[in-house]
C-alpha cells in the first residue's frame, strides 16, 4: 500500500471519529470508559490490587510478590485475570500479614 493510501484511510478514519464525537457532544452522550483491565464480578478492578501488591513487595521483597503470582500461574500482576483480582487480594493480604522475613 502506498504512502498516498494509507494518507487516506487515516483521514477518513479521523474524519469518522472526529463526526462521531460530534454527534456525541450533540446528543449528550458519553463515549465508552478507556480499556484497561476490567472490573471483576467481586467488582475489584486492576488498581485494587496492584497498591497493595506494590506494599507487598516494598515490604516483604518482590520475590514475595512474584509467589503471589506464580500460585495463581502468572508470572507478573499484570497477567492476573479479573475473575482472580479477589483470590489473589486476599492471597496479598495474607503474606503481607505474616512478618517479613
């Protein structure tokens, strides 16, 4: 594709967008929350764990948080799936309670 072409369907897409949000700001309507990590059914979203998953490590060492994550078979916080945020919170909680080694 040419340089000419691909000119072109970035205008057309930000001309569609730019109408889109025109019609919204019209309307009154809001447009959709940034996608990021979802809010789980327990209703804890990516940020309710990841502060006390940071003091976790601060505290207890990053190799405590790397468990955290390896009992839930992820290999960083990030992976955690939104269905797990209450497991592993409450796995977070219980390491950070236990005295720091």
């Amino acid at each position: 594709m040419s340089i000419e072409k691909l000119i072109e369907a970035n205008t057309a897409a930000l001309t569609a967008l730019n109408e889109t949000f025109s019609k919204m700001s019209s309307t009154g309507a809001k447009p959709a929350a940034p996608a990021g990590k979802p809010a789980a059914a327990s209703g804890l979203t990516y940020d309710d764990i990841k502060t006390p998953f940071l003091a976790l490590c601060k505290s207890h060492g990053a190799d405590a948080g790397r468990a955290v994550c390896k009992e839930f078979g992820h290999e960083n916080l990030k992976t955690v799936k939104p269905e797990q945020f209450a497991a592993v919170l409450a796995a977070i909680k219980k390491v950070a309670e236990a005295p720091a080694a």
